[in-house]
C-alpha cells in the first residue's frame, strides 16, 4: 500500500489564483450579502465612501445572529463548512469559499468583524501578508485595532438595540485601482450605483416580501422585479 502524504496549498498561489475567480464588483457584494441571509439578517447596510479624504473601504453590515470568536476563525478559513452538510433552506453559501473568495477578488485585504451576545472579534485576510510569508496567517485584531476600522460606529450602534451582527469591510483595492488609473473613490461612487441595481433585481423577492431591508449610504433599495 502507497504512503499518503499532507500535501498543503502554498497559501500565495491559492489566495491569488482565487482572486481571478471573474467576480464583477457587483456579484461580489451579493455574495456577501447571501451570507447575511443565511445568518437570518433583516436589514443589510452597504457603506461607500462619501468624501475622497477619508479611508477608501466598502463596508458590508447585517443584523445576522453573528459569529463568536471560535467560530469567526472556523469561518475565515478556506472551505469551512462541508458542501455535503444539511443546510438550513435559505443558507445561500456553499463550500465555505464565497465571502473569502468573492471579497478577495475586489480587495487586498478583507476584515470580518462579528458581535455575538454584545461580544466583538475580528479577523482580517491580508494578501500582503500572505505574499510576503507565504504561510495561511490571519490576523486576529486586537480591541484597539477594532475601534479603528472603518464603519465599526455602525455595528457599535446597531448592537445597541441588537446585540449581534456581522460588519465586512473591503479595504486596499488594487484591481480597481489598476483599471481606474488610481481613481479608485470616483469609481466606487459609480460602483455604487450598479451595486443598487444589481441586488434590487437578485434579491427582489426577498426585499417584496418585507424579508429583507438593504440600505446604501442611508438610502433603501427598492426591488426590481424583472
């Protein structure tokens, strides 16, 4: 009988060959925003910048159950949920790779930050990072470093009526950067209005049936029904 040997993916290779998976902007918000469903959410707020002084970052909140800390490593690990357990009839997710994936595909570094029962971890991918050590380092954030993220007001202040919630945030946006010739803050107010669109029309049902609430920048999304 042969020998099986671990024969584990050389993290920068991996990461970067599933930055090119063909998300557009779009379906990759949709991506993230089927993961809020499947956390049983009632409202999804998308934050774009609003002023090209402040910190150019997207950010992704719900009022999901949450995650604790244990089981926001578990899920910021590629393939954290087996594709063949039972899933609950609106978890939308599959193989535990499209928040990685999809965000990844956008931005150079990716930041979960989650509250459960008023408790708040977060774990940050940084293709940076993974790049210069080539290894599957996630950075735990320290409480300082959470205070500091982008948008974090806004899950702070969602707590104080919900005690859990899930805040994505997209930050360093190289690929956008590359095709808008460095106009990365034009182009994501543009990205904003094809973002409306898009979820209006995919998550039409949801948001007819009172289901779902997504806001952009303080403004509600209206279905489209096709």
């Amino acid at each position: 009988m042969g020998i099986y040997k671990e024969n584990i993916p050389k993290a920068d290779m991996l990461m970067g060959s599933m930055r090119s998976m063909g998300y557009s902007f779009e379906s990759a918000i949709a991506d993230v925003i089927d993961n809020s469903i499947s956390a049983g959410c009632s409202y999804v707020s998308l934050f774009f910048p609003t002023d090209s002084f402040q910190k150019q970052a997207v950010g992704i909140l719900d009022d999901g159950c949450g995650l604790s800390r244990e089981e926001l490593f578990e899920a910021m690990c590629y393939g954290s949920s087996a594709a063949e357990a039972a899933r609950s009839e609106n978890d939308l997710g599959r193989f535990g790779l499209g928040l990685k994936a999809a965000s990844l595909s956008q931005c150079r570094i990716l930041t979960v930050v989650s509250m459960q029962d008023g408790d708040i971890s977060a774990y940050s991918w940084d293709y940076n990072y993974i790049l210069k050590h080539k290894k599957w380092f996630v950075n735990e954030l320290t409480i300082d470093e959470i205070s500091n993220l982008p948008y974090i007001e806004n899950l702070r202040e969602a707590g104080k009526t919900n005690d859990s919630g899930t805040l994505v945030i997209w930050e360093d946006f190289d690929v956008l950067e590359k095709s808008s010739h460095g106009q990365v803050f034009s182009t994501l107010r543009e990205l904003s209005d094809k973002v409306q669109d898009h979820v209006a029309l995919i998550f039409h049902r949801y948001i007819s049936a009172k289901k779902l609430v997504i806001w952009i920048n303080n403004a509600k999304v209206k279905a489209q029904d096709p």
